[in-house]
C-alpha cells in the first residue's frame, strides 16, 4: 500500500480511536456478564497490599510500582495491536473493494 493511503488510514484511526475507546452500554454489559471489573481489582490488590506489615513499607512501593508498570506495558501493547488489527482491517475493506470494481 503506498505511503499516501496509509497515512490516510492512520488519520482514519486517529479520528475514530477516541470515540472507539469509550464505552457504551453494550461495552458495560460485556464486562458486567464477564465479571471484569478494574476497579474492583484494584481495590482487592489494594487490599492485600495493605496487609503486608509496616516494616516492609519499601517492599510494598516497590510492588505497587512494579505492578503499575506491567498494567501499563500491557496497555501500551494491547493499544498498539489494536491499531494493526483495526488498520489491517481497512486495508483489507479497500483491497476488497479494488478488486469487486
């Protein structure tokens, strides 16, 4: 594909990725019926964090932290094959067409 139509296709996704990202009330329903629920793993994990003994306060930031970290590579990856799968799928969409003309 030439460079002029992917960037296209990058604007394309910028314009829609916004409004992809947030949720509706079919998105809420899905997460409701499969029990995902962020926040309130966050608060289990906070919770048990919480029981570690004063004495380990270091070891618990450091947990704390770690995890943070690993939540956001997770993000950052999950956002970025995302955006192939969706970019793939345009291409494909206009490749198809091509070819039925």
């Amino acid at each position: 594909m030439d460079g002029k139509r992917k960037n296209m296709l990058e604007i394309i996704f910028k314009a829609r990725e916004e409004k992809l990202a947030s949720l509706n009330s079919e998105d809420k329903n899905f997460f409701k019926v499969h029990n995902i629920d962020r926040s309130a793993r966050r608060n289990s994990l906070n919770t048990e964090l919480e029981k570690i003994p004063k004495d380990l306060r270091k070891l618990k930031e450091i947990i704390i932290v770690k995890l943070d970290d690993y939540v956001e590579t997770i993000n950052r990856e999950n956002w970025y094959l995302c955006k192939k799968y969706y970019l793939a799928g345009l291409k494909d969409g206009i490749n198809l067409k091509e070819e039925i003309k």
